[in-house]
C-alpha cells in the first residue's frame, strides 16, 4: 500500500507498530501470510519477530482485520516494506546513501537502489583471497557487517527456512565511507516445519553450506559467501558463539513456545470468523482445532530443533559436547555482564559453549561503579577470551567509585599479635557520618570469598562511633576490656604475610576494603 500525493498525503503519518519509534510511512504490506495463509496465519510474523532484540533487519509485524468497503476480508498481517525507505526510516540514513540488492545481487535486474559495484567486488575479493590471512579477515571485517550476517545466518538455519538461500534475500549497505553489507530477514513462512512435521531434525546447516545445490532453493551462488566465510577460523567461531549465544536464549523451547501462545493469543478470537470467511476458497482449515493443530505442529518444532541444532554444529565442525556457563556478579547493581552478543542482566545465568571455540566476555559497570576483578581470574581485565573446558562459573566483581555519605571506615586491623598482647585477630570500624548506620547483615570477608562474617541483627553503629569484629571474643575482652562495642566471632584468620579485608552491605555491595603486607611500609614485627 502506498501513499501518493495526487490522492492525499505523500506519506501514512500513523504509529504501526507499538515496538517501533517510527510513525510515518511511505508505504507498508498487507499480506496474508504467503505460503502460511491455509495454515496458522501467523507464522512469518512469529518467526521475523523473534529477532526483535537481535542484530538483524527484519520486517516488523502486527495483524490485522481486514475490511474493504464494510465487507470482512479476514486477517492480514500489517508489515513494513521492504525498501529504501525501510533502510532509511530504521538506520536513521538517508535514502540516497542505500545500495539495496536481491538475489545474486551481481546483475543489473539484482539492483533494488542505488548500485552493486561495490558488491561485485567483494564477491570478486572471496573468490580469489586466501581466507586466514589476516589482512583478508580485517578487510572483509570492514566489508561485511560479520556479528550481524551470522546471526542472519544462524537464525534462517535454525528456523529450517528452506525457501532461501537461493530466493527471499535482500542486502543492503550505507555506500558512504565505512558502510558494511547487511542481509535483512523476510518472507519465512517455510519455516517452523510448514510442510513437513519432522523437519526439525533437517539438517539446515549442511543445506545452507552445499556447494552443489539445485537451482532452488540453495544453488551455488547462494551459499558461496557463508562458504568462504567459514573457511576462516574466527569467522567460524564467531558463526559458532552468536549460534549458542541464539540456543542460550531466543532459541530456548520455552521462550519460543511462550512467544508463539503470546501471538496465536492475538487473533484466536478471530479465527471462526475468518475460517467462515474463506472456508469455500481453497484448502482454509475447516475448523479452529485444525488451526491449533498446526500451531501444535509449530510448537513441536520449537520443543524439538534446539537439540538438532547442536547435533548439526558438532558434526559439521567436530566440535566436542556443550559445557555449561555460569555468570554472577557483586554486587547486583555494579553492572552487568556481556558474553559474546548477550547483555546478560540476570543475577545468575547459566549457558552452554563449545570448549574448543574461545568466548568473548566482557565486564560493564554501572554508573558509580568501576570493574574491579573476576573473581576466578583476579588478574584479567574487565574484557576478556575465554577458554572453556569443563562447566565453569566466572563472577564480575564491582566496586564502588566513592564511599557514600553512609560508609563505614575500616579503622584499624590487627592480624599477627604479640605473644604478650594476643587477642586474636579482629577489625575495628568507624562511622565518620552524620547518621547512625544499621550494620545488620553487613558482611566481613578477607580476600577469600568463602572466608564470611554475617554482623548479626541489631548491629547499629552510631555516628561517631566503633565497632569491632573479631575471630577470640575472649582474647580481646581479656585485653581491651568493654570500652568498645564488639560482635563475632568469625571462624578464620587475617594473613601474617598479607592480606585483604573487606565489609560488604546488605545488597553486596562493597562498602570499604584495606590490603595489607607484610612488607614495608607495613610494620614487620607483629601487627595491629
């Protein structure tokens, strides 16, 4: 549908789709779901809508009821048109800056807007170019938008498109300096087991690499470019981790399956009377049970392809089973955590990767918060590639920028006492502020995160005054008498020969930290 100016507006100023900030529109799609349209209605937009959090250009989708003067022509799907203008609109780019290609996307019939000089080229690069050399890598890193294509890649695979890749592509690049190719996602109603109830356990991935495939639907041409591509080995493992990275979220059976109620939920209510609609015209399904028998028939796919899927990556790059990952932080509102292309926001999150292909992982502090280490690599900075061999956990641990007006101040240590002044080992701390502080549930630790002290309930240090923590309640009494509020005990020991002690709030966050030595300018002789 377009908008044209001799009749009225040039352009449809009206918000779509709620998930987009977009709201005018030279054209749109009303489409009836191709290929899907005798079956669930709903299973193109289902599938283009779950990349709407990954790095892939997709259609936008919402259904419809259709009525053309008064009279009901049943359910559409509204969709963006893909287009220039669709470029334009979701990049923020002028339209005179897109080359936008299909198909081959080498001949002159393949030139959507703009030109394919450029892309022409670049197929001319793969075909002659040794794969990993570096200098290659770098120069196709600046050619082809890599993250993005492989998640297109690996998502059209997981789906079981096979009406591409031979049809139903489209590429597009921003032709100023620095523009890269992207391939935009479309038309995936073969998906999710269309035609067959078991192609779930389709090999996509060996289809989507055949060199010698049939005209359609994946000739030669069509799957020349993720050949060459996987003939390097980190753009191979980078295809690997953004596929894992995929299975260890939008890809889960369960976040599929919730996704397709959420959208068959959509237009349940309308089914009847669009089966009444169409029920004479075609091979409509006469009843609403056999609607929801097809969208059992999707939801078997969901359930059932995630174990395929890894089958396939591990026979096709002889890759060993999955191990487990486990990421955490401390505290919760340091920051976060991203692995690969995950921005992983929950407090305990669990994924599986290939031992023999690195990840990427890479520590984000919040505002007020720095990185300060990983807690199972105390020496490695806040991003780093990580080898996987059995299941593994890896903590980011944040500290705060600045003591709040709220702090407590570690004051004094005493660790490694005199054989005639011993009163164990203990921390004394001060409240500098202007308000007293409830403590209770502070936590003590040294630089062993298993060595813990819970203040106990009622620990209230009020302003200007101490508190001191200590592993002899007995010794130090015996010493110091009761001039100063004391709790413990806890059950370990400070290093003679150097350590870190460290208060914790309630939420983990780190409220102050001292490390010591036994070495100058640290007193040698015994310590406190």
């Amino acid at each position: 549908i377009f908008s044209r100016s001799h009749i009225g507006p040039s352009i449809f100023e009206y918000k779509l789709f709620p998930n987009s900030d977009i709201n005018k529109y030279e054209s749109f799609v009303l489409r009836n779901s191709g290929n899907d349209w005798e079956s669930t209605i709903l299973r193109d937009g289902f599938t283009t809508s779950l990349t709407n959090d990954l790095d892939i250009d997709h259609q936008r989708y919402r259904p419809a009821a259709l009525y053309i003067n008064g009279e009901f022509w049943g359910i559409q799907n509204i969709r963006e048109k893909v287009s220039e203008h669709f470029i334009s609109s979701n990049h923020s780019i002028g339209a005179e800056h897109i080359d936008l290609l299909d198909i081959q996307g080498v001949n002159d019939e393949n030139i959507v807007h703009g030109t394919n000089a450029d892309y022409i080229e670049l197929i001319n690069y793969l075909e002659t170019q040794e794969m990993n050399d570096p200098i290659v890598e770098n120069a196709l890193t600046n050619w082809i938008d890599i993250e993005s294509y492989m998640s297109y890649q690996a998502f059209q695979i997981f789906v079981d498109n096979r009406d591409w890749p031979g049809n139903n592509i489209k590429f597009w690049r921003d032709h100023r300096v620095g523009g890269k190719w992207r391939w935009i996602l479309y038309d995936t109603d073969f998906g999710f087991g269309i035609w067959d109830q078991y192609a779930y356990t389709f090999n996509t991935l060996s289809f989507a690499l055949d060199p010698n495939g049939p005209g359609w639907p994946n000739p030669p041409w069509s799957t020349f470019v993720f050949r060459k591509l996987m003939e390097n080995e980190n753009f191979q493992n980078t295809f690997i981790n953004i596929y894992c990275d995929m299975l260890n979220t939008v890809l889960l059976p369960e976040f599929l399956t919730t996704r397709l109620d959420s959208i068959s939920g959509n237009i349940e209510e309308m089914i009847p009377v669009h089966r009444a609609r169409w029920l004479n015209d075609g091979e409509w399904p006469n009843s609403t049970t056999n609607w929801e028998n097809r969208l059992n028939q999707m939801g078997n796919f969901a359930n059932q392809r995630r174990n395929y899927a890894i089958m396939h990556l591990m026979d096709e790059f002889d890759l060993p089973s999955l191990s487990q990952v486990t990421i955490t932080r401390t505290p919760e509102s340091g920051g976060h955590v991203k692995v690969n292309t995950i921005d992983i926001l929950e407090t305990n999150w669990q994924g599986y990767y290939f031992p023999t292909v690195p990840i990427k992982v890479k520590a984000i502090h919040s505002d007020g918060f720095e990185f300060g280490y990983w807690l199972e690599f105390p020496d490695s900075s806040s991003t780093m590639k990580l080898d996987i061999q059995d299941a593994m956990t890896l903590t980011a641990v944040f500290l705060p920028t600045e003591l709040t007006s709220g702090s407590l101040v570690i004051n004094e240590i005493n660790y490694n006492s005199s054989e005639d002044h011993e009163s164990g080992d203990w921390i004394e701390i001060f409240n500098p502020g202007e308000m007293d502080i409830d403590a209770s549930g502070y936590k003590l630790k040294d630089d062993n995160n298993d060595h813990s002290y819970n203040f106990p309930d009622e620990t209230i240090i009020a302003s200007g005054n101490y508190l001191v923590i200590s592993n002899d309640l007995e010794a130090f009494s015996e010493l110091y008498s009761n001039q100063i509020p004391i709790v413990g005990p806890f059950d370990f020991g400070f290093g003679g020969g150097g350590d870190e002690v460290r208060i914790f709030d309630q939420e983990g966050i780190l409220v102050d930290s001292v490390s010591y030595d036994d070495e100058s300018p640290w007193p040698l002789e015994p310590d406190g």
